[in-house]
C-alpha cells in the first residue's frame, strides 16, 4: 500500500504533538506509523488515498497531505520595550536531535548558492552608504544599505528573478503566477520581462490603482481578485493549477531566499572595517534568512537581528514559541512586512541563525521616513523605513557608542496619500511632539490661565469647545507637537522629554489634570477630530474596523448588521492603504452581544474593541 508523511504542526513538546496526531488520525480511522522529521514537526504514515477538508481548528488536506492548524495568536500577546533585543527564548533553537527535513537546504549550500546567483541579470549592486547625519545623532556608525535604489524600488526582483532563471524552458513556455498587493509583483513582472515569459500577477480589488499600473507597464497581466491576500493567494495558486504555472513564492522558498541572500554577501564585501550587526526589516522572513545564512557562514560574530512593527511581529512570536503561529490579526500599515504566518524554510533558518528581533511603533516608523528624507532626500515606504527604525531604537536602548551597523533600506514604492500620516506622526515619534489632553474647570479667566502654564512651549495645534451644561471643559493639543481635542485642542513642539514633564507639573499644580496621549492611536487617529462630540449614548458599542478601501465596503457593512441596533458614530479617514481605519459606534443592548458577535464575524473585516479606552471615556462620554 502507498503511503505519504502527514505534516503537524511543530508544538511545544512531543507528547503534545503525539496526541494531536493521534486524535486527528484517529478521527479519520486510520492506522498511526510513530516517526519524527525535521524542524520539529511529527508525522504519520497514512494510506495515500485519503483526502480529507475540516473547517475551523481542524485539520485540512491538500494535494493528500494533512496539516494540523497554527495557533492563533494576539500581536499584543509579546509586546517588550522599544530597542530591546527580544523574541529568543528556551524554545527558539532547535533540539539538538531534530534533524534537517529531507531535501532541506545547509548553510554551507545556501552560502553556494548566493555566490552563483544569477541575480545581477535585473538587479544592481546597491551602494552601501553612511548615514552622516544620524550617525552623528546616535553616537553610532549607521550605514544604509540602498535597495531602495533598485530599478523597481524595492529588494523583491532579486528572490524573484533568482526562483525564475532556474525554471526549465517548459516550465516558462507556460507562464508564471503570484499574489502580491506591491513590490514582489513588480518583481516577478520585470523577471518575467527579461525571461521572455508570461505571468499573472494576482493583486487584491484592493490594490490601488497606482500599484497595478506600474506591473502593467513592465508586460505582465494583472488580475484583481479577493478583498484579502489569504483569498488572493488562494484564488491565484487555483488559478495556476489550471494553467499549469509555476506559482513563485514571494519568501518562502530556497530559490527566493538565496537571490535575497546576495544583499548579505554585498554587504560583507562593502564593509571595509568592522561590522556589528545588520537589522533586516521582516515580513515572511526571505530576505532576513537568506543574509542569515550567507552572513553567519563567513562572519558569525557579525549580529543579524529582525525588525517588525509591534503589530505585525509573526517571526518574533514564532521564534518565542519555538514554532510557527498565525497573528489572529495584523497591522498594516507597513503593508510590506504585514505577513500573518512567516514561511517554513525561513522560520527554519532563522530559529537557527537570527539573533533576536526588535519590535518597533508606528510612530516610530514615520519618524524613520523623516530622519531619510533629511539625510539622503530620498522618501521611504513604512516596510522600507522600518530597519532603520529598529538600528536607532536599538543603540538607544542599549546605549552603544561607536558600533558600525547596516540597516537595510529595503523598499520606496510609497503611496502619495500615506504621506499625511506620515507627516502627522512622524515628530510623535521622534519624542519632538506630545498629544495631551487637559481639562479645565468652565469660569472665567481658565483659559487664559491654561495658555500661561503651556509658557514659552511652541503650540502646535489647539482646539477648545465651550460645553454650557458641564462643569469642565477639556483641551486637547499638542507639544513638540501636542494634541488636545474635545472642546480644546493644542499641540506644542518640545526640545527634551524634561520640558514636557515640566509643563504637565505646572498643569497639576494648578489643580489641572492633564492625561497624555501621546502612544494612544484611538485619540490621534480618530477622536482628535471630534470637536464638542460627547454624548451620552446608551448601551453604545465602540469598534475599530478595517475596511477594504474598494465601492460597496460600507453598504457591505450596513448590510450585515441588523436595523434595530442605531450607529451612533462613524468616522472613516483614508491612509494610503489596502484597508481603511473606521471607528463606528453603535448602540447594542447587553442580551443582543452575542448576535452582534456572530454577524460582525461573518462580515469578515478585522475589528477591535474600543468601548474601555480610556481616551473615549474622556473625549466622547
């Protein structure tokens, strides 16, 4: 009888992986062969003829293979200071008796493969470049790693071009295929162009119409299909069963990690002097495995260490947990790196190879974008920006004084629309501005009391609003760019965190209290532009929704909930994105939760609740 190994997925000691196995085959009344394979996964040796579909926590099965589900996981579930070095703990590195997988690649095949990569077909050699100004700041040598300079902007056409100029004449006759919203596009399509073949490109409806423009140009055919990447993906490897195309990986394959693994050979080779680490922005994990693997064969002391936002940290979560999660859900906003489950082979190597990751804010990033447009004039997208991000937080963190480091600028295809976030937050994150709120008894003479305290502080931004039936009135601003919203609102610009905390004493003094909002998305992104809108609404929900930015996202919305609950609030602000950001109110009785529940997760778009934010009890109650 045939027989094929099941994969599980990897869990925290066999014993556990042993009984999940055994209760899924048996589940399907089927005869368990005990083995163990690489990567500290379990299998079963089954009859070749099964096939099976589960639907939620259950196990599925494709082309005959039986993968149990990731776990779910919270991106708030490992949150740790900004610049530290986290993600590593006693679970992350492999036991020493887990072998290598069959036909799994070593670090000394991998090191041969970078250098006889074909990559230098479409890509440039990227300048490694001193950040002067930065370097000054920091105390640090930063040097900027230029992939942004690519032809298509962004590092991607390397993995890309690398997993295509290996392909067989009969596998380009009939075309490739891949999902992308952005660069990894751009990049099969201008390798797709220089190979002579035909590719798909399989984009969300989603995608704006910028992006899909630009991989039109370079020749190939783009299909917009799902409002997600899971259904795009999904829709796309369908389509390319179909047709008979390769379907190309944008991470998560030995070809496309090696073509990345040349940005870590040009380094070492660029680096004349010494050399302490690299930071690598991290989505999927392809471009921080491949330098891994090719850095730590010829320079191990040399630090490779990740960099995620604090709300799409997939790799440093699977490292902590010593295996594979899935982020129940993502942050998008460096659309780039926002990647629910990191790769197989890349999570392989970089449980093996990678030093630690470190999480870094949105603000954070925004910051970044600025401090490269003052020091090279040159505008980032967020995943572009955010290495460098991570460099700074880090010597920072740790205090490092003269070290030599890369940050890898690895992206500039930047929506024009983002811009304005990026502008608004971009001193909130450098410590140069502060979002306060601060409330202030309603007689005569309270404001011009308040103005005295703020002193000699540049005021940004200000709003105040006169509320006749309470007692306090509540100011919102900004220092060093600070906000205030709700009857008044003010930012002013700050010199040193010590100058902010002087003001906010002199606030308490004068029996003011004043609440700082500054890491408060709920109060910048949204309730800053609430002037004079409090209410006392009843049994009002507040939510945070994703909207796909596409016609018909909102009467979808309208649609899916039921007419006897009131919508009490509703703001929707675009960014740039794939998703928009709305926060919506609406009025739900307490026994009426679970249908709200039910229908809210049929609707599919992504949401949190924001009922106990304290910024909205303040602001809107």
């Amino acid at each position: 009888m045939d027989s094929f190994a099941v994969a599980a997925r990897p869990l925290p000691s066999l014993a556990v992986c042993d009984a999940a196995i055994k209760k899924t085959a048996f589940s399907l009344n089927l005869p368990v062969a005990d083995s163990t394979c690489g990567c500290g996964r379990r299998t079963l040796i089954m009859p070749s003829a099964v096939t099976t579909q589960w639907k939620d926590g259950a196990a599925a099965s494709v082309a005959g293979s039986i993968y149990l589900p990731l776990d779910k996981v919270a991106a708030d579930s490992l949150q740790y200071e900004s610049g530290s070095l986290g993600g590593i703990s006693e679970r992350t590195r492999p036991a020493a008796e887990e072998e290598r997988s069959s036909g799994a690649l070593t670090p000394m095949e991998y090191l041969k493969n970078v250098l006889s990569s074909r990559v230098y077909d479409v890509a440039i050699e990227t300048p490694l470049q001193l950040a002067t100004k930065l370097s000054e700041r920091l105390g640090a040598n930063l040097w900027l790693k230029r992939e942004d300079l690519q032809p298509v902007f962004s590092f991607k056409l390397r993995g890309a071009y690398n997993m295509m100029v290996k392909l067989s004449r009969e596998q380009l006759d009939k075309g490739v295929i891949c999902s992308s919203a952005g660069n990894h596009a751009q990049g099969v399509a201008l390798a797709a162009k220089k190979l002579g073949c035909d590719a798909v490109i399989v984009m969300p409806v989603t995608t704006p119409e910028i992006k899909w423009r630009s991989v039109e140009r370079l020749g190939a055919t783009v299909v917009l299909k799902g409002d997600s990447y899971d259904e795009t993906q999904s829709y796309a490897k369908q389509l390319g069963e179909q047709e008979g195309r390769t379907f190309i990986h944008p991470f998560d394959h030995p070809d496309v990690i090696t073509g990345q693994g040349t940005i870590g050979m040009e380094i070492i080779r660029q680096m004349k002097g010494p050399l302490d680490a690299i930071f690598v922005p991290v989505g999927g994990g392809g471009l921080i495995a491949g330098i891994a693997a090719y850095v730590k064969r010829v320079r191990p002391e040399v630090k490779i260490i990740g960099v995620e936002p604090s709300d799409a940290n997939a790799m440093a979560l699977s490292l902590y947990h010593g295996q594979r999660i899935m982020l129940d859900q993502v942050g998008g906003f460096a659309d780039g790196v926002a990647v629910k489950v990191v790769g197989e082979e890349t999570f392989r190597l970089c449980r093996e190879l990678v030093d630690g990751v470190v999480l870094v804010s949105r603000d954070a990033i925004c910051a970044s974008i600025k401090d490269m447009f003052e020091e090279k004039r040159s505008i980032l997208e967020p995943a572009g920006a955010l290495s460098l991000a991570g460099a700074e937080a880090y010597c920072k963190y740790y205090g490092l004084k003269g070290a030599s480091i890369v940050a890898i600028t690895s992206g500039a295809n930047m929506n024009f629309d983002r811009l304005r976030l990026v502008t608004e937050l971009a001193d909130v994150g450098r410590k140069r501005e502060a979002v306060l709120a601060t409330i202030l008894p309603e007689e005569h003479g309270s404001f011009k009391m308040f103005c005295k305290l703020v002193g000699t502080m540049n005021i940004t931004e200000f709003k105040y609003r006169y509320e006749s039936h309470r007692e306090n009135a509540l100011v919102l601003y900004r220092q060093v760019n600070v906000d205030i919203s709700y009857y008044s609102f003010y930012c002013v610009g700050l010199h040193t965190e010590t100058e902010l905390g002087a003001m906010v004493n002199r606030m308490k003094s004068a029996q003011l209290q004043t609440i700082n909002l500054t890491n408060d998305d709920l109060a910048k992104d949204h309730l800053r532009y609430f002037m004079g809108g409090r209410s006392n609404v009843q049994d009002e929900l507040l939510c945070r929704f994703i909207f796909p930015e596409r016609p018909g996202a909102l009467m979808k919305f309208l649609d899916c909930f039921s007419p006897r609950w009131n919508i009490s609030l509703f703001h929707y602000r675009a960014q740039g994105a794939a998703g928009a950001n709305v926060l919506v109110g609406i009025q739900v009785p307490g026994n009426d939760m679970q249908e709200f529940k039910d229908r809210a997760h049929a609707l599919g778009y992504e949401y949190t609740y924001e009922t106990t934010n304290e910024s909205y009890r303040l602001l809107m109650q």
